[in-house]
C-alpha cells in the first residue's frame, strides 16, 4: 500500500491576494485555499504588491491594508522571506523568459516564480504571462479567475 502524500503547497501571486480583498470571481477558491493545510504562501515581495495595489489602486488606507495582511497572516497566510538564491532564480527566469510584448513578466512576478520553484509548490494566480511562463518551467498553475471571469 502506497503512503498517503502530503498536501500539496500554494504559492500565491499578488493577484490572488487582490482578489480575495477586492472581493473579484477568484475569491472563494483563495477563501478554500486559506482554510486548506498546509496553508498557502506568499513571497514578501508579492505581499509587498497586494499592499500597494490596495492603497494606491483600491483606495484603502494603509491602515485598512495592513489589519486585512495582518488577519490573512493570523489565518494562516504564510510569508516566506526573500533571500539572495531567491534573487538570483528571479533573475534567471526574468532573464529566460521577459519579452516586452510576448511575454512580460514583472520583477515581481518572476519573484513569485523563484518562490515556487524553491518551496517545489504550485502557483495560484490571475495572470496569463505569469501562468504561462510557470507552466514553461514546470510549476503547476492554479488557474484563478481574473477581475472579467477569464482564466489565464
């Protein structure tokens, strides 16, 4: 008989995040995936986003931003920190990867990359440059409903 395996780690881009405070179409599969253990994580510079967004582009409070951080932290969001190896994956896939109009992946998001290539976990998110690129270096993509419906 085959040993159970282990539950499977999510890494959740910016847009997952956003989506889940801005309360879009993939908020109740972010929802399902906060209560799910092991819980999903998030690099300190996606998080970095998602506070951004929501204070510049939403029109939060910093304040308002960081109490809704701080209960997703309190639910089990996990930040994992961002460290020189994680640097220098984010490069390499940016530097693999970037082209300005086919295929235009943010610092960030090749940020988000690094993180799931280090934890060996899926990603979560709404970008279709950010699910296409993971899907081309081997990183399942939890394809999330953008703001429209669509998915990436």
């Amino acid at each position: 008989m085959e040993a159970p395996r282990p539950p499977s780690l999510t890494v959740l881009d910016a847009s997952a995040l956003v989506a889940l405070m801005r309360d879009e179409p993939a908020r109740a599969q972010v929802e399902a995936m906060m209560r799910r253990r092991p819980p999903p994580l998030v690099s300190a510079v996606n998080l970095v986003e998602v506070i951004e967004k929501m204070i510049r582009g939403a029109g939060r409070t910093p304040e308002e931003v960081n109490d809704a951080v701080d209960l997703l932290i309190v639910g089990g969001l996990e930040v994992m920190p961002f460290w020189l190896p994680d640097a220098r994956t984010a490069a390499a896939i940016r530097a693999r990867l970037y082209h300005r109009t086919q295929s235009s992946l943010s610092l960030a998001d090749c940020a988000c990359l690094a993180t799931a290539v280090r934890e060996r976990a899926s990603l979560a998110t709404t970008d279709p440059a950010l699910a296409r690129a993971a899907r081309g270096i081997g990183v399942d993509v939890v394809a999330l409903p953008d703001s429209s419906g669509r998915l990436p």
